[in-house]
C-alpha cells in the first residue's frame, strides 16, 4: 500500500470576513466533502478557533490555536502566526489560500494561490507595502499556484515574474455558500433597493457609482454592504451627502445570513469595479436569481459571461440609462435572472475542491 501524502492547510485566514477568507472558507468545507474520495491524500487544517467554528470540517483534522483578535485573523499579524505554525508543523506539502509562503522555512514544499496583483497596481493601502516582496517570492519559490481565473494567472505572469507552466487555473466557486435567507432585513420596510456588496476600498470604483445613482434620479435605494474603513474624505462625504437624503444606506458588519437574504431581496447588483482578480458578488447575486450590472473588465467578463449585464467601465450615462432599465423593466430584470443561473451552474466549490485535490497528488513527495 502506498503511503498517503499529507498536506497542511494553512488556514488561519478562514476566520475573517472580506473576500480571500470567504474563499478559504467555503474552499476547505468543499475540500471536507470530497476529501473522502482521494485516499492518497491526508488533508488537516491549520486555522484559528474561529476559523475551526466557520468551516466545521467532519473528515480534515483540524489544528486550531486558541488565538483572539484582529490583529490575528487579518493582515500582517495574522500572516506573522501562519508562519510560525508552517515552520513547526509536519506535512508533505503546505497549501496557502492567498499569495503567501513559509518564509520562515523556505525549503518547506508548498502551493500558493493567486487571487490578482492588486499591489502592483497601488490598489492596497500603505500597510500591504509588504507584498510586493512576498507575493513575487512566493511565486518563485511554490512548486504550484493556483490561479483563481485565467486573468489572476496572466496578471500573475505580467508583473510578479510568475511563470507560466507553474500556474494552474482552478476556478473558485459560486462565492457565498450555505446562508439561510432568514437574517435581518435590508434597510427600512419593504422599499425597492439597489445593492452593493464588497469592501469599500478605491478598485470598487464608488465614487462612480454614486455619480451615476444620482444621475439615474430612480427611485429606489442604493445599500453599500461593506466596511467603511479608511474611507478617503471625498468619498466619506459623497456617502454622507447621499445618506442624509435618504438614498443610500451603508450596511457594515453583514454576515453571510444578511449578504444571503439582501441578494434575494435586491433590485439588483451593481458593481462597477476597476480592478478584480476573480469577483464572486456577480455569482453570489446570481445563484440568489439577483440581476446583475458589473464592469466589463476581463476578469468579470471571463467569470460572468452572458450572466451579468456588463457595461463600459467609467461610462457615467451609460450605467445611469442601464440602472433607470434595471428599476423600470421587469421583462430585463426577468431575462438576466435565468441568464444568470445558466452562468452559475458551470461553478462548483466540489468540483474546485477535486481539482485542489489533484494538484496535492500531483507535486506531493518528490
């Protein structure tokens, strides 16, 4: 009987609540349910007990450290914990779920993941100046990255020196997974809404959005589900001047429960970003039958396809003639719902899972 290779998930990450750790999330519960057809493979998790709580894994065995705070289940602390438990563990391989290595034991094999070059772009703050050493290290020294689209991979390649036949893209899946549609109720009453779901941060294009809300003059109102952290002043003011008009709504400290019933209950979804690696909103709206407006950026084009009604990026009259339609035209609302569902249907966490899965087998023990 061969011997099986053992790999380590390095998931502290899934104890946090913005996009990556909803992926490490929703990943390492897919890798649960499928880890039992691969019987070369030992999967155990490295996580936090909050992340231990999110995934409530029944066949990985989980490695949970008693470890509280902010400051552990996000940013640079956070990443300083992971490598201090990737350096004293014992595994065949390590897995990380965002562009991450074991620093601290660089002879160590592992996997990384590529969710975009954001970086490289200036579109994080001053605190994640760091990764634009490590993201590059990371990519030189994994066996494999995974790349969460084709265009996270060619981002990858283009400016963090990645190379190619080192690369392998598995989608993600749907986004938000396994959310009851009983949390609390978006906003006040039952008044028709148009939603935003995402971190409040300059690639989400807000500013934008709100000029072109407020040019559409529909009537309806705009929720901004997100953290309005380090909000730059201008926008901060922008949200304010609309909110005390009564027209927009800011929805922080959502959790998946709320996200969950908010799609359900939206007009639609509008996300009218500059720059996404992947973007699981348009399929999170989608398998919840929300239409969707998004940018026609490459990544969204590649993920959303027909699903998602995709306009020019930074076309002010266009996105406010498209959200007049969107309020207005049930028959439009109608149609993108069933093209949206056809779009979901091709992703699945199980089917990402597999493929993961794989990938252990194939640059395991050498």
């Amino acid at each position: 009987m061969s011997a099986r290779t053992s790999v380590s998930l390095i998931g502290l990450i899934a104890g946090g609540n913005s996009g990556i750790p909803r992926y490490a999330r929703a990943l390492t519960e897919a890798l649960d349910r499928v880890s039992p057809e691969f019987a070369d493979l030992r999967l155990s998790l490295v996580t936090t007990e909050a992340g231990a709580r999110a995934v409530r894994a029944s066949n990985i065995v989980v490695r949970d450290f008693p470890l509280r705070g902010p400051r552990v289940n996000s940013g640079p602390g956070r990443m300083a914990v992971e490598q201090v438990l990737a350096a004293t563990g014992r595994s065949d391989l390590l897995h990380f779920f965002d562009l991450n290595g074991p620093v601290l034991a660089p002879w160590r094999p592992f996997m990384t993941t590529i969710h975009d070059a954001s970086v490289m772009h200036g579109l994080r703050s001053a605190q994640h100046s760091y990764k634009r050493r490590l993201w590059p290290w990371a990519l030189r020294r994994a066996r494999m990255a995974v790349a969460v689209s084709g265009f996270a991979r060619d981002e990858a390649i283009r400016h963090l020196g990645g190379e190619a036949e080192r690369i392998r893209v598995v989608h993600s899946g749907p986004g938000l997974m396994g959310a009851r549609a009983d949390g609390r109720n978006g906003g006040s009453g039952h008044e028709p809404y148009l939603l935003f779901v995402g971190n409040l941060t300059p690639s989400k294009n807000l500013p934008f959005l709100l000029r072109a809300f407020e040019r559409a003059g529909a009537p309806t109102r705009l929720l901004l589900v997100g953290q309005p952290y380090q909000l730059p002043s201008g926008l901060r003011e922008q949200i304010e001047s609309a909110t005390r008009r009564g027209r927009v709504e800011v929805v922080p400290d959502a959790s998946d429960d709320d996200i969950d019933r908010l799609y359900r209950s939206a007009t639609a979804l509008l996300l009218p970003s500059r720059y996404e690696g992947f973007g699981f909103t348009p399929l999170e709206a989608m398998a919840r039958d929300c239409p969707v407006l998004a940018s026609d950026i490459p990544s969204l084009r590649e993920i959303s396809g027909t699903g998602a009604m995709l306009l020019p990026l930074d076309d002010e009259a266009g996105w406010a003639e498209a959200i007049r339609r969107i309020v207005a035209d049930e028959r439009l609302r109608g149609e993108l719902r069933a093209r949206g569902a056809r779009t979901v249907a091709r992703y699945s966490w199980e089917e990402t899972a597999r493929k993961l899965c794989r990938l252990f087998l194939e640059v395991g023990p050498r």
